[in-house]
C-alpha cells in the first residue's frame, strides 16, 4: 500500500504531515513509547552523548514536538542551557508545554510555532541545532539543511537522528514485516488513526539512507560529517560542524 504522497504537490505534504501530527499529537508519547518498545528513548540518549551538551550555550532543537529533546538536553546542563524548541505544529506544542507545566519543568525553554525551512532565528545564533525523527517530515530536505547552517554560529554543531536503512539481512525482513503490517494496525488501536501510522511508515521508507544523507549534509555545506547506525540501521545519527 502506497501512501504516495512524494507524487503530491509540496502544499499538499505539508498538509498531510500537519493532519498527521495534528491527529496524534494527545497520544504521540505513549505511541511513540509502544512502537519502539521504549528504545527511541535509547536513541535520543545516545544522540545526546554523543552531542555532550555543556551548560551555558543556546541550543535549537528543530521539530521539536513535545519536547523530548528539549527537555533532555536541560536535564544534562542541569537546566544552565537555554533551549529553543521550534515545532510547525501548534497541538504538538501545546501537549508538550502542558506536560512540562504538570511536571514543574516549565523554566527554561522557549517553545516557539515556526518551520524548518524558514526559521524564525537569526544568523548565526545557536550552538548547536538537533532534530530528531523531523526531518523526514519536512517538504524540502535540502531547505531544512541551508536553515540549520544559516542559524549556527561558526563552530557550531548540526546533529540528526532519523529513522535510516536496515543493514541487517534478518533484521531488515522483520523490520519490513513489523511496519507494514503491525505499525497500522497498532496505530488504529490505539490512536484509531491507521492512515497516520501508514504515512509514517512510507515516509521512512522514502528518506535518504546513511551515505545519500550524509551527502546531502555535506552539500549544505556543513563539514566534518559523520554518522552513526543505532540498532542495524534502524535509526542513524548524523552529526556535523558548521565551521
Ligand atoms: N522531535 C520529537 C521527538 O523526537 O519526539 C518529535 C518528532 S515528530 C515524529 C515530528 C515533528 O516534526 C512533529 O512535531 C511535526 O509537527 C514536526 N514538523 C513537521 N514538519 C515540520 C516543519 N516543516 N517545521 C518544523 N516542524 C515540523
């Protein structure tokens, strides 16, 4: 089942991804959590020891949700960083600041409506800039890259983790069998939402593998590219500098 909307016009995917993430966004954690079995909460761990967030600098976390990055990366600067959070999506935004509010995390982030490929931050302006599982949602990869550029300051960091290519012969036939055929169907149970998962599914499907985004990176004129795989490929992390 193809979901096909990398035939669809750029308006139209923008619509889509906002239908989606409009649709999920009450219950995104828990489907998030039930999906991955929790590992996701693994991946951005291992994304942020990677990235070794250090007290007093500004960092942006891009399509940023309900917060998990954000959040994280306070916890690790023992709340001395200042967060910027930038989501395209309002419902999105609003389950995460209530959920921080509840937990008295409030302090300490700005959660900012705004989008990947026009954001709404100077030149040269932050540390570092993350998104994780955000930019397989974007229209314009491409786009979303020269914005993450533009806004770091000159020895600043780029850092990615995004849903990648299975390298693992027996794992990749598992993974294949488990998203088409389980994500749906978990997906309508729990949100009764099928078509929200579907997408999601072929949108994995359709992002770049380690080496072609890798060199999309580069193209943005970031340097210094590296990544890393997280479970056979499953996920991957891409890291580079702006220098
Ligand atoms: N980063 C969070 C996480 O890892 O849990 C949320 C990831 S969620 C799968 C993808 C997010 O990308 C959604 O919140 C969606 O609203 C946002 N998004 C989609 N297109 C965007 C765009 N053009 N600019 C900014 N955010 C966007």
């Amino acid at each position: 089942t193809s979901f096909g909307f990398e035939e669809v016009e750029p308006a139209a995917k923008a619509s889509m991804v906002k239908s989606v993430f409009d649709s999920v966004a009450g219950r995104y954690d828990l489907m998030n959590d039930v999906m991955s079995g929790g590992v996701h909460r693994l991946w951005k761990e291992a994304m942020l020891d990677w990235l070794m967030p250090r007290p007093g600098l500004h960092y942006l976390d891009v399509a940023g949700g309900t917060g998990d990055i954000a959040l994280r990366l306070l916890e690790r600067t023992g709340g001395e960083a200042r967060v910027t959070l930038v989501d395209i999506n309002a419902s999105m935004l609003a389950v995460g600041r209530d959920r921080a509010l509840d937990e008295g995390r409030v302090a300490g982030i700005d959660w900012i409506a705004g989008d990947a490929m026009r954001l709404p931050l100077p030149d040269a302006s932050v540390d570092a800039f993350t998104i994780a599982f955000g930019i397989r949602n974007v229209t314009r990869i491409d786009q979303a890259l020269a914005e993450a550029r533009r806004v770091l300051r000159p020895g600043g960091r780029f850092m990615c983790l995004e849903f990648s290519r299975v390298f693992l012969p027996l794992l990749d036939r598992l993974y294949d069998t488990y998203s088409f055929a389980v994500m749906p169907m978990m997906g309508r149970l729990i949100t009764g939402d099928a078509e929200s998962y579907r997408y999601l599914v072929e949108s994995i499907r359709r992002f770049p593998d380690q080496e072609a985004f890798a060199a999309l990176i580069r193209e943005a004129g970031l340097e210094q590219v590296r990544y890393r795989n997280l479970s056979g490929g499953i996920a991957a992390i891409h890291s580079g500098w702006r220098l």
